[in-house]
C-alpha cells in the first residue's frame, strides 16, 4: 500500500504519504484563502520527500468535512482528478474523525472547527482503545456556539472552533490539534482499511449552503 492522504475542510492544507506501516512525509501550510494554490506544491514536496512518484500510489483518501464550501472542494477535485488518472480507489474519511484520531484522548470528548458566520463543525466521540479508534457518537452538524453551550460545557475538546469559542467550550485543550492533519487522516485510514471497514465516498460534507449566492434582486437582462 501506498495511500495518498490530503484535505482542504479547515485553513490547512495538508498532505501526508502512508505507506502501510507509518506516515513517510506530510505537509501542513495553514492558509484559509490559498488552498488551490497550495494544495498541487505540496503533494510535489510530499512526494518527493519520501522519494516516490505519483504512479505508485495504490490509494487516496480525502476529508470529506464539514467544511467551507469552496475550499473543501478543492481536496474533492484534486482527489478525484488523481483517483481517475491513476485509477484507484478514492476514500472518503469526515475530518472531524481526522482531528479526533490526533487528539489521543482518553475520556469523551469533542471536535469543533471554525465554520465562520460565529457558527462551528462538531460532533461527540468515545476516546479510542488498543483495537480501535475513537468512535464518533454523533452525526457532524453546524451551529451557534452559544445553541450547544450545554452540551459541551466542561467536556474535553479540541480543534479552531473550541479555541476561537472557549468561552463555551470551557474544557478545550489547548495542546490538542486545531487543524486537520493528513498524516492523521492517513494513519485513520490505513487502520480502517485493514479491519476491513467501508470508508465515506469522496463526496462533501456541506451541511449548509455555500457563502455565495445570487443576490435575491438579481435582474436578469435578455437581449431585445
């Protein structure tokens, strides 16, 4: 196995190359507004790190989200893109898992990313053991802060959005992992595929309409 890892759901663009037994090379830029520009470079540098070509990779796994809609896409793409040219198989993994993988915690706890309009991604998860990782106990979802103060308050957790909003999610740990990491991802993957567990498809994970839109006056002008 040779899996290709990458995601583009939060402000880091990130790529890591797995080779079945560990994670050969990765590369994390964090930079919300140039993950098209960053994404193609880094699986250059990734690749050449740990001294291998495109051609041998036997698999790709990309974050699916949630996350912003424009830069999410652009991991999807790109996944897809080599998935076709390469031919072989393209997994789907939700980021959040990605971060809860990187936590390493050992009570429950939560993942929550910037989602921006003061809104966050989240989901609860059972800490992992010896023969698995950790389980997410709820589906992703998007909301105000303060809606799920309740919820969170006082519960171990990690990522941008219980950073930026500490103020509701009281138990933050402040040396957990704020963004995605592919080597995570990778190392998430590698571990489901040899238990033999179906993974996502490579399909985003909005959860909301995108930032832009057509106005709602939009006039449209046709020709005499």
């Amino acid at each position: 196995m040779l899996l290709l890892a990458l995601d583009t759901a939060t402000p880091a663009v990130t790529v890591a190359l797995h080779d079945g037994s560990g994670v050969l090379a990765e590369s994390r830029q964090v930079d919300a507004r140039r993950h098209g520009e960053l994404l193609l470079p880094a699986v250059d540098r990734v690749l050449a790190e740990a001294g291998r070509t495109l051609d041998a990779v036997s698999d790709i796994v990309v974050g699916v989200g949630p996350g912003p809609y424009t830069g999410l896409r652009v991991g999807l793409v790109t996944a897809a893109t080599f998935g076709a040219v390469l031919g072989v198989p393209v997994h789907g993994l939700c980021t959040l898992d990605g971060l809860a993988h990187a936590a390493g915690l050992t009570e429950p706890f939560v993942v929550a990313t910037d989602a921006r309009r003061k809104e966050v991604y989240w989901a609860r998860y059972e800490p992992g053991t010896a023969s698995g990782p950790a389980t997410r106990l709820t589906e992703p979802a998007v909301d105000r802060p303060a809606d799920i103060a309740a919820e969170v308050a006082g519960v171990p957790a990690v990522g941008a959005g219980a950073l930026l909003y500490d103020t509701v999610f009281t138990g933050v740990r402040r040396d957990g992992p704020e963004h995605q990491s592919a080597a995570a991802l990778a190392a998430l993957a590698v571990r489901k595929l040899a238990a033999g567990e179906e993974l996502l498809p490579p399909q985003p994970l909005y959860l909301r309409r995108p930032d832009a839109q057509v106005p709602a006056n939009y006039k449209v002008v046709t020709p005499r």
